[in-house]
C-alpha cells in the first residue's frame, strides 16, 4: 500500500468518526461563545464594622446542644454521644472523653483539658473542640475509608495456658479486676536478641481509661517476668484502680492501618506542633527522641519492645528511670502489618496522654544549678586553692562519675599541714546533674556550707571565739563570757586604772560648775552653790555672770 492509500484510509476512518475536513470547517456559520463572568476578576466586600463581644459561656452550651440536635436528626436519637470522665488525684482536676460512634462502627474521640473542678465545665468545652474538629460533619457523613472502630483489647476470654499455676501476684490482680468488671491483658515481651524476656499488663476500663505497667526484658521466661509486673503493677496502686466505668469497653478488632490509627486519638493533642492532617507528616518517634535528649541528666531511657500476635505487630515503650515508681508505660496492640507503623503508633499513643507535659516537669527538676550556685563557686574556689597551696602545696582533685547520661562529683583535699603526710576529706554530690561543670559547681557549694576553708586554716582544731560570728560564738559558748572578756575584767579590777586614759566623764577633772549652768552628766552631781560669789580662776572658762538662787528658795 502506498503512502496515498494509507492517507485516504486515515481520512476514512476520521470521518467515520465525526472529523471535518478543513474546508468543510471553515464553511460552518461562526457562533458566539456564551457571556460568562470571568470569576477572576470578581471583587469581595469584606465588612469593615465591629463584630459584637463573644459569650464564651454561651459558645459552650450552644456546642453541647448543637451536637445532641445533630444526632437527633440523623439517627433519631443522641446514643451515638458517649460521655467519659476522668478523675485525676485531685478532685480539681476532672478531664473528659466524648467519644462519638456510628451505627456503622466508625467512631470519633475528642477530649478537654484535665483542670476542671466541674464535670459540666469539662463537658462544655469538649463539645466545643468536637465542633471545632469537625464532628458535625462526622455524624452527618461519616467516613468512608475508615475501618469499623478500634478497640484496644483482644478477646477477653483467652487464656494464657503456658502458666499451670498462678504467681500469687497475678491470681491478685485478675481477681481484683475481675470483681471490679476490668478487663486485664497480659504481653509478652522480648529483647532484640530474643532471648530475655519482659511482660506488660494493661487494666482497662474503657477506651479512655486503662493503666499499663511493664518490666524490662532481663528475664529467662515469661513467668517469671509476669510475676515481677504484678508486683510493679501492686506497688504501684493496680489494686486501687477501678476505672470509673460509664459504657463497656468496645469489642475487638483485627488490623488497622497507620492513618485510620491516627484519626481515631482523642482531639487536639496535647503538642499542637504534631497536630498534622497527614500521619507522615507528624514524626512522632523523632519528636519523643529529642524531647528526650533535651532532659539530660535525668537519667532517662526510651525503649521500644516490639511484639507480634496472629502476623500482626504491636509495640511497648518503656520510659523509666532509676527510681521504679517514675517509670511510663505506654502500649499498642498487635494491629499493624510493619514494626515501624507500631512503633510510631505507641509514640503518637504516649503523645496522646501527655508525655510531652511530663518531660517538661523532669527538665525542670533536673535544673538545679542557681545563678547563686555558680557565684558561690567562683568565691570559694580561688580561695580554696591558696589555702591548700598554703598548708600542703597539694591542689584539691576533682574525680566525676556517670550513670546514663547523670554526671556525679568527688572533690578530694588533704587537710594535713605537712607535706608528705594524708589527711583527705572528701565532699560529694550525688548523680544526678546534667555534666561535669554542674556537679563540679555542686561539691564546691557542699564544701564551702561545711567550712572547708575553716578546716585548713586551723588544721582541723576548734577556731578562735573571736573568728567565729556573734551568733555562732554565743550558741557555742553557751551563753557564758568568752575567756578574754573575763580576764580583762578581773585585771582592771584589781590593777589601779590608767590616769592617762580618757575619763569616763566628760570633763570630769575640772572644777564644778556653777549651779544653773549647763546640764551634767547624768551619774555626775554638781555640788550645791555658795552663797558667797565664787571668784574666776585661770582652770576655770569665761561664764556667764552668777546669779544667786531666787528669795524664795533655800540656799
């Protein structure tokens, strides 16, 4: 076929299809395009008056009304509003939980702030945030791509068979549990070698209301480690827990995905910065790692113990501390197909109940170091060294030690006063400061309260009545007069006192004034007057003229 043929064929085929050819185009008859705004150059009005003052109060019940109205016309009823409340330790501090599920399953939690001292505050401004968060459209519409609900427990019923005999510890636990309708979960847990072992247990309530405890994995088998979270769990108040339970707990799911996890946590999380649309936007693990880097010298440790139940993931975090009772736990069931999707779901979990308002509570006690501290140790230190130089010639050492990252100090000085000889006394501060500077400033404000300076000036014996302050000296000497004192007393009163010393009283060694002069001391007595004008002598200054005492007065 020739290049012709193959044209025309092309052109066949095109009018077949609706193709004009150009002369037939250009025969058609021209029309208009229809008159349409151009929305480009469409210009907005804003309103420039005063918006009238805002009732926050009244904000607050037209929310919880809105929500129960929503519901009514949706579902013919407001079952699908499930109200939860929290009690902390105080009584002001009452949080709660609106959790909203649909009849399809898909649920919503939203959640307020824990510093409520009245339900129905805590309740008003949950209703808002829900608004806020776009519950209404939730109930209207629901969504789609999200799975049914997510529970946080498997089957209650499943019984852990590789232990015959109940540890004492446990059979306490699930019978404190049982009788006060909680449902109990055990884990277990293992290290990266797999070959140590570590348990967690949660207690739970309702979705919102659980506790976890947890050991490390430094066990040889799970009994033994679930033995030891019982303990941790009793010691720690699980016997005391009782939840406050307003609606069962919901039944359980199988796998979840990573997104479909993160619209499920109560809303707004506590770190506004993590508050992403997206879940791969949020960066939950790297946020934990660095607000834990930040509370250095705590002696903080993040672990992450994966575990797998029916090929799915789930994952423990540990955030302990030397001290047991410091530790955090925080816990996500098996519901993910990747150890790095369980991994960041706990650390959006720990994110969801304030770890990030705890951290914050550590860093500031872990700051111990005042300004008064360090101007302390820049006085004491020089003074420290040229007293040593002065007895021994031997410097004060320094010796530091750390646990995690914790640093301790131990100054060490040798009081003797001749050289070759050891008399050491040791001054040390405790691990827990966040490098060796500050422990370093720490021991020196431990010696200069214990008067090391003290110490080396008198060679370790008692220090003279007249260094010590007024205060110290009268504790010390027991209110009786300081030797010196008594000494000098009983001198001058059997040795004749010193005429060339100056007289107690003024002008004392002239002779007496006449009466009516100017006033006298008062332990000196002017001798009464003659009745005879006294004539001026050179020992006596120029006075007034003398004037007798008046008729009526005795002379």
């Amino acid at each position: 076929m020739g290049i012709f043929e193959t044209l025309d064929a092309i052109s066949w085929n095109l009018a077949s299809i609706g193709g004009l050819t150009l002369d037939e185009f250009q025969t058609l008859p021209y029309k208009p395009p229809p008159d349409v705004p151009d929305a480009s150059y469409t210009i907005l009005h804003f309103s420039t008056a005063e918006k009238p003052a805002v009732d926050e109060e009244q904000i607050s019940v037209n929310a919880n009304r809105t929500l129960h109205d929503t519901c009514q016309k949706v579902f013919g009823n407001t079952g699908v509003l499930k109200f939860e409340y929290l009690k902390e330790e105080t009584n002001a501090n009452k949080q709660c939980i609106l959790t909203i599920t649909r009849p399809n399953g898909s649920m919503r939690s939203y959640q307020s702030d824990a510093t409520f001292t009245r339900k129905t505050e805590a309740k008003a401004q949950v209703c808002q945030r829900a608004i806020e968060h776009d519950a209404l459209q939730f109930i209207a519409e629901g969504e789609s791509k999200l799975s049914k609900h997510l529970a946080l427990l498997e089957n209650e019923d499943k019984v852990d068979n590789m232990v015959p005999e109940k540890d004492p510890g446990v059979k306490a636990v699930e019978d404190w549990c049982e009788e006060s309708n909680l449902l109990v979960k055990w884990y277990d847990v293992t290290a990266k070698d797999g070959e140590r072992h570590g348990a967690a247990l949660r207690i739970l309530a309702t979705l919102h209301s659980f506790r976890v405890y947890s050991t490390a994995a430094l066990y040889k088998g799970f009994t033994e480690a679930k033995a030891a979270c019982a303990l941790v769990a009793i010691a720690e108040g699980a016997l005391k827990f009782t939840g406050g339970a307003s609606f069962p707990a919901p039944p359980p799911v199988g796998q979840v995905s990573l997104q479909e996890f993160y619209n499920l946590l109560p809303r707004p999380l506590p770190e506004p910065s993590l508050a992403k649309q997206n879940v791969s936007e949020v960066q939950a693990v790297g946020w934990l790692n660095q607000t834990i880097q930040s509370t250095r010298g705590s002696q903080l440790q993040a672990e992450y113990l994966p575990f797998t139940e029916n090929s799915l993931s789930g994952c423990l975090l540990r955030i302990d501390r030397p001290d047991p009772k410091q530790c955090k736990s925080y816990i996500v069931d098996a519901r993910f197909q990747k150890r790095g999707e369980s991994k960041t779901a706990v650390a959006l979990i720990a994110v969801s109940q304030g770890v990030g308002v705890w951290l914050k509570e550590v860093t500031k006690e872990i700051n111990k170091i005042t300004p008064e501290m360090k101007r302390i140790k820049d006085s004491f230190l020089p003074k420290l060294t040229k007293e040593c130089q002065a007895s021994n010639d031997e410097q004060p050492t320094f010796e530091y030690k750390n646990q995690r990252d914790a640093w301790s100090c131990t100054m060490t000085v040798n009081l003797s006063p001749t050289k070759g000889q050891r008399d050491l006394r040791e001054f040390s501060v405790p691990t827990r400061y966040r490098n060796q500077s500050d422990a370093k400033i720490a021991a020196c404000c431990k010696a200069a309260n214990e008067n090391l300076i003290d110490l080396l000036r008198f060679r370790r014996e008692p220090s003279l009545p007249q260094y010590l302050e007024a205060k110290k000296r009268k504790r010390e000497d027991g209110e009786v007069e300081p030797f010196s004192k008594r000494h000098k007393k009983g001198q001058s009163q059997t040795e004749p006192s010193n005429n060339m010393g100056k007289p107690k009283v003024w002008e004392a060694h002239l002779p007496a004034r006449p009466h009516g002069h100017l006033p006298y001391p008062p332990r000196y007595t002017a001798p009464s007057p003659s009745l005879h004008r006294p004539q001026f002598t050179p020992y006596m200054p120029l006075q007034r003229p003398y004037r007798g005492p008046p008729p009526n007065r005795r002379p």
